[in-house]
C-alpha cells in the first residue's frame, strides 16, 4: 500500500474516534456530573528505507478530561450534593475505588448512603459513610461534614488526584485514578444542589462540523488515489 495511503487512514481513524467522543459528549449534555472528553493526537514518525524521507502519521492514543467546573442546579434533596472547587466524591465499586463529581446519592434501608448504581458512597477515611435511620433529616455543612441534630454522623470524603496523575473514564461519570488520590483541601460541599455536566453543546456541534468536513476531505483523497492507483494497474495489464 502507498505510504500516503496509510498516513490517510491513520488520520481517518482518529478523526472517527474523535467524532465518537463529542457523539457522546453531546449524548450526555444533561448528564449530572458528566465530564466532557477529547481525543489525544500524537504524531507518529517511521523511517524509512534508503533516502526517502521519514513517514509521520497521526495516532490518537487516548483521550483527555476536561475537569473544568459545570454549572450547579438547586434540588432541595437532602442527599444532593455538589462540590464547589476542586475534588471527586468517592465510591466503592467491585473494580476498587472510584471518583465522581455526580452528587445524588440514596441512603438504603439500613441507612448506608448509596450511588443511583448501589455503589457505597466513602467518608473521608475511606469507609462507607451509613446515616442512622429515624433520626431525623441529616445536615450537610460546607467542609463536608454530616449531622444530624447537631451531632456530626460523618464527613463526606472529597479526595483529588496527585499533581502530575492522569484518570480515565471507566463508566457513566465515574473515573480512575492511576495513583492513589488525595484528601482534597480547596472546595466547598453544598447540600441541595447537583453540578451539571460542563459540555457546551454549541462547542461540540461546531467541533463535529469540523471533524465532520476533515473526514471528508480524507475520504476524497483515499478515493482518488484508488482511482489512481486502478488506473496504474489497468495502464500496466493492457
């Protein structure tokens, strides 16, 4: 195959996933907690045989997080939860521990407090946090701390990545860690309140546009030149 072939198709690929992630992103605009995502391109350079000069090709290796703060929406549930600043709410998964900014959380029948998903939501130490039920309405304050007629209960963990640690989306709007996150100490937790998700969906309409003629331009070069090379081969057999 010509070497302007693979370069075209490499590019062709990364533009594909590339409208997979702003597909999805746009899917989760209303999302709570929802994260929007990019695709990571890097260039890949071969050398080649003889003086030709090096082959470079595009290669989307992976995809990066935008950790940009979404918007906060009132809901008056006492078990709504916001973090204003910087930080992940943890929870407990069959995978390990997981972080999500997505704050609506369900206390169970024996009072543990739980993701939509069943998931155990962590204090700050890192256990399951349970409220006792039949005691009244819990009070969250800003430190995250949880009480119920002015006794504190628990406090809810906020925790943060190292500096220089990368996430990835794992599912929905859960994330992982490649290193053991941290307490977190610049945020404010709010009760009553969920943080939307941050896509702007004119930017992602307007990237798509982009993607989407980019693609195009691609897929007419990959055509003309199987017509070239068709040609070549019909030139040749005659």
């Amino acid at each position: 195959m010509d070497n302007a072939i693979y370069a075209a198709l490499t590019r062709q690929s990364g533009l594909m996933q590339e409208m997979q992630s702003i597909a999805n992103n746009m899917a989760n605009a209303s999302t709570t907690g929802f994260r929007r995502e990019g695709v990571v391109f890097s260039e890949y350079v071969d050398a080649l045989d003889g003086e030709a000069p090096a082959l470079s090709m595009a290669y989307a290796h992976g995809r990066s997080v935008d950790l940009q703060q979404g918007g906060l929406t009132q809901t008056g549930g006492t078990y709504d939860f916001a973090i204003e600043g910087q930080g992940f709410f943890m929870v407990q998964t069959p995978e390990g521990n997981e972080l999500t900014r997505a704050g609506s959380f369900i206390p169970s029948a024996e009072g543990m407090l739980l993701t939509p998903d069943g998931y155990p939501v962590l204090d700050q130490g890192g256990s399951p946090i349970t409220i006792p039920p039949g005691q009244g309405p819990a009070k969250l304050s800003q430190d995250g701390t949880l009480s119920i007629n002015g006794a504190p209960i628990a406090q809810v963990g906020v925790f943060l990545p190292p500096e220089g640690s990368q996430i990835s989306h794992v599912a929905g709007t859960r994330f992982k860690s490649d290193a053991e996150p941290e307490p977190a100490e610049e945020f404010s937790v709010l009760q009553g309140q969920l943080e939307d998700s941050n896509v702007d969906p004119i930017a992602e309409v307007s990237r798509m546009i982009q993607v989407q003629r980019a693609y195009e331009l691609g897929q007419k070069f990959l055509d003309r030149e199987d017509e070239r090379i068709r040609g070549v081969i019909s030139t040749l057999s005659r």
